[in-house]
C-alpha cells in the first residue's frame, strides 16, 4: 500500500486480506492497494506491488488494449466491465483470470477498484476439452470404421466419411440433424445409438431380437446388433452396429458414438455354408449306407488278413533270430578281419623298424667304445703336454679353446647316453607292437596274463595319441593272472585310450585314469576321463555298430562295437557311464578263469 498517496481504513485491512480474489485500487498508474490474493497470484511482495506500476502486470497486448479502454474512466466514470485477460507473475509465467473493473469515490477521489479472479485452470481445462473434441473428430473423420455420433439431445454430432460411403449420405445431410434414422430405415425409428441415450434396452430388444442383440465383451453398457437393410446398395446390405454410451466427468451420459462394420459378404458365406451343409448331409447319408455295405465286406476281408497275419508274425519271428545270429556272425566276421590287418602292419611295421634300429644300437655301442678308448687318448696326450715346446702348447690351447674342448668331451658321453636311451625306447616299442598284435590272432590261444603289463603296453603304444591331450594316472590294484586273448584284450584298451583321448576339448589339458582291482573270482578294470562326455540319449547306442558321436571322417562306429564282442567272447561285462562336461568311465568286468565253451575242446 502506498501510504503517501492514500489510506485505508485499518478496520478493513483483515476482511480483505480474507477474500480469495485478489483486489487491488488504482488511480491510472501506481498501484494505491492490494490484498494478499494478488500478492499470492502474481508472487509479487507486498511491498514489490505498492511500488508498482499497475500497467506492468499485463503483457503489451493486453495492457494496451486495457489502458486505452480505462484511459478517461477517472475523469468520467464508465460501467462496470468484466475482462478475461492474463497477468505476468514475478517469475515471468502468464495466468489467465477474470477482471472486473468499477469507478469508486475513495477517500475523496475517484479511484478504479479491480477484482480479479485467477481461471488459470478454467482455461486450461477449456483447453484441454478443445483438443479432446478436435483430436475425436479427427479420429472419427479420419477413420477406415463407419461411425457417428449422436449428443443427449439425439443430434447428430459426428459423421464420418466412412459412414457416408456406406450408406451413401453425405455428413452435411446429416449433422446437425436428427434424422439418422434415414439412413437405414424409410420411416423414423431409432437407430442403436439413440436406444443406448434413451437407456431403452427392453426397446432394443424387440427390435432387433434376442438373436441379433447383445452386451459388448469389451466394453461397459455397450450393445452390438447385426441387420440387414434392403435398400442399401443394390440388393442391400448387411451391417454389423456396435454402440456405447458417452459420459462427461460425473459419469452422466452426454451422447452415444456407433460403428459400423459391412458384413455382406460374410451373411453371404454362411449361406452357402448352410446350402453346403445341407447338400454335405444328404450324401453323408448315401455315403453312410454304401459303407455300411462296404463294411461286410471289409470284415470277411479282415478275417482273411488275420489269419495271413499270424502266419507273417511266424515267419517274421523265424527271421529276427535268422537276423540276430547273422548279426553275430558279421560282428565276429569284421573283429577277425581287423584283427588280423592290424596285426598284418603291427609285425610289418616292427620287422622294419628292429632291423635298423639292430645295427644303430650295435654302431652306438662301439662308438661309445671307441670314444672311450680315443678320450684316454686325450688324456695321455695331456699329461706330456708340459714336455712340448712353448709355441706347441699356445697353438693346441687355441685349437682347444676354439673347438669349446672341455665343453665337447662332457656333451659326447651325454649325446651317447640319450642316443643309446632313445634306441632303447624304439626296441620297447617294437616289442610292445609285437605282444600287442599277432599275424594269426584267430588262433591265439588262451593264456594266464599280466593285465597291467597289457594295459602299459598299449599305453606305449599310444602315447602319440594322448601325450597332446590328457595326463595318465595308473592306480592299479592287486590283480591275479587272467585266462585271456591278450592281444585281443589289448585291442580293447587301444579303442578306449583313443576315445578317452579324443574326448578332451582343445581348450584344457585332460587326466585319463586307469584303475583295476579284483572281486572273488573276478577283475575289473575302469578307463575313466573328464571330457567332454556323452549325451544321456545316446548313452545306449554307443556299443551299436556303425554309430559314433565323432564328426564324419573320424571315426567308423566299429571300435566300441568290437571291444563290446572280445568282452563278451571272454564272458566278461563292458558299461560306460557318462555326465556331459564332466567326463565318462568304461568299467570292464572278467572272470579269472576262462569258462569252457560248448564244443570247445578242453
């Protein structure tokens, strides 16, 4: 408040303070007085508005347009009027109110007293209804789906271009109307929509039956009906209605909206459906009566297979055991032929390799012999090294010193030592090649064996196969000799060392472990590795012929196969048990003493 210019009673200072809308007085330019309201609506201080210009609370528009109005209101007082218009708050926002402005005799003095009511939210909401009614129209116009909408009054509000296409009404026909029904009937009755304005549903059902009227599953108090209208189109049409009410914000219903949906072709389909369905019926029945006919003969024809049948199971049963024992036959057939190639290039391959490696041994020991006798040379040479003259000894220090002589002498016993060491290993693999496979395997006799001098050898043997992928581990028990084939017995362990090998992932180093132990009158032996491991539906086929887990090109599918025979041939047991990624353990099981065969001479 400006207190140099003027002065309000201080009686009244609370009642207006109280008032929700601001108030404020003014004589054309300073603002003489303003409640708390205006204080609050404009975030202005109160001490920031009694300094004020009263124009500055308006943008230019508006307060132009408001000081050309007020500009002789003081001089002449005018009418009351009443103003929507917008303020600028202190932090540069705009709020909408509603201004009334009235001539008043204040203190002597003609004076402008201003109420002004905020109606910020009035607008918006305004605003908001605008574009919900722009954005539905723009909904409904734009739309592939006929629809119109009707208000409380039944008139028509919206009428979609869709809607005019179907039943040939333009939307300016009807708009404004309330003459919808036109478009479907030739005589005023209501259309769907104005049954669900009116809440007339016992009326909606008489019209269009309880067949063709029902509640939307979708959504509340809606109804959709379906009718034919003959004189739409040609030779009419069939539509399908769907109409919900509209509701304002106290859940009043302000209107109806209705889509249409031409289900012509449809009521056309089933029709012929029906037609089909008829004319399908009556050849059923032909059909029914020719099978039943047909049916006697089928049943003498039925007795007649039967009988064929049995006889077919007969001579089927007679060929599985014909099968079975061929099976046998060609298992044993291809185990004797492998057998025998293997054992072919085993004796091959060690006659070639014993005889040079004979006389290479035999050339390294007389070399050895001969660098002994030619080192004690050296050395008797170097005790009357002292004898011979200054120039001699400096020449044959520098041919030692050049030739690294002490370095020589050392390294000529050790390059001996390994060649005769490496010799050495070649013989024990010749020889472990000629205990692991013989010419005639066919007629191996049964013999006591060392089962771990077998499993060695052909650890041995194939060690080329698993020094790059797994660490062996022998964990072997007490085992008595074995009444066996041993080089058949040692085919077995090759085919699990080698898929024990194989199993590993190029990724990690794997540990193959052999155990054996024994059990009364039997022993066990258990490959066991931590590969990759088998899957559990094929844990059963691993012992088939000609199935393997390998990719193609590695593997034949025979090896397990066979070594699943030469168990079974000396009454022993093979399992495998296997967890994918952790690994799989073959456990072999064999008698102590070979039982006799029938018909094998004891």
């Amino acid at each position: 408040m400006n207190d140099d210019v003027f002065a309000l009673p201080s009686q009244l200072f609370p009642l207006v303070n109280a008032l929700t809308s601001a108030v404020m007085l003014h004589r054309g330019d300073k603002i003489l007085f303003a409640n708390d309201a205006l204080s609050r609506l404009s975030g202005y201080a109160p001490e920031e508005l009694a300094d004020m210009d009263f124009w500055t609370l308006f943008p230019p528009p508006d307060c132009d347009r408001l000081r050309e109005r007020d500009s002789g209101r003081l001089d002449s007082p005018l009418p009351t009027t009443l103003d929507e218009t917008v303020i600028l708050t202190r932090s540069g926002d705009t709020r909408w109110v509603e201004m009334s402005v009235s001539d008043q005799i204040i203190a002597d003095a003609p004076t402008i007293f201003c109420s002004i009511l905020d109606i910020t939210d009035r607008m918006r909401a305004e605003a908001d209804q605008l574009h919900a009614r722009q954005l539905l129209a723009q909904i409904i116009e734009s739309g592939p789906v006929p629809t119109l909408v009707i208000d409380a009054r039944h008139v028509v509000t919206h009428w979609s271009r869709a809607c005019a296409q179907v039943v040939g009404i333009s939307a300016d026909s009807m708009v404004g109307t309330r003459e919808q029904w036109r478009a479907f009937y030739e005589s005023e009755r209501p259309i769907l929509a104005d049954l669900i304005v009116s809440g007339t549903i016992d009326e909606m059902i008489e019209l269009y039956g309880t067949q063709n009227l029902r509640r939307s599953t979708v959504i509340d108090n809606a109804y959709e009906a379906e009718s034919h209208f003959p004189h739409l189109g040609t030779h009419g049409r069939w539509l399908y209605a769907t109409a919900a009410p509209l509701r304002n914000d106290t859940g009043e219903v302000i209107g109806a909206i209705e889509t249409l949906q031409d289900i012509t072709e449809r009521k056309h389909a089933e029709n012929a459906l029906r037609k089909m369905q008829a004319e399908l019926e009556a050849t059923v029945a032909q059909r029914t009566s020719e099978l039943s006919h047909a049916k006697a003969t089928l049943e003498e024809d039925i007795d007649r297979r039967e009988t064929a049948e049995a006889e077919l199971l007969k001579r089927y049963a007679e060929l599985t055991e014909l099968n079975c024992r061929l099976q046998e036959t060609h298992q044993q057939l291809i185990q004797s032929e492998k057998l025998a190639s293997i054992g072919q290039l085993a004796a091959g391959v060690a006659h070639e390799i014993n005889n040079p490696i004979g006389y290479v041994n035999s050339n390294i020991r007389s070399l050895k012999g001969y660098m002994a006798q030619l080192l004690d040379v050296f050395d008797t040479y170097e005790k009357c090294e002292a004898d011979l003259p200054p120039a001699a000894r400096e020449a044959i220090a520098a041919a030692k010193e050049r030739a690294d002589f002490a370095y020589l002498r050392d390294d000529i016993g050790q390059l001996i030592s390994e060649s005769e060491e490496g010799t050495g290993r070649v013989r024990k693999i010749v020889q472990d090649l000629r205990d692991f496979s013989r010419t005639d395997s066919s007629r191996e006799d049964w013999q006591p064996a060392d089962l771990h001098a077998g499993l060695d050898s052909t650890l041995n043997i194939a060690s080329n196969e698993i020094k790059y992928k797994a660490d062996v581990v022998r964990e072997y028990g007490e085992l008595p000799l074995v009444e066996c084939l041993p080089s058949q017995l040692n085919q077995v362990f090759m085919n699990l060392f080698v898929n024990a090998a194989q199993a590993m992932p190029d990724e990690r180093r794997g540990t193959i472990r052999v155990r054996t132990g024994s059990a009364g009158d039997t022993v066990w032996i258990e490959i066991d590795d931590n590969g990759q491991g088998i899957p559990a539906d094929l844990i059963d086929r691993i012992f088939d012929p000609f199935f393997t887990t390998k990719p193609i090109g590695k593997g034949t599918g025979l090896g397990l196969a066979l070594s699943y025979g030469i168990v079974q041939k000396h009454h022993g047991n093979i399992t495998a048990s296997s967890t994918p990624g952790a690994g799989t353990t073959f456990r072999i099981t064999l008698p102590v003493q070979h039982p006799a065969d029938p018909g094998e001479a004891p």
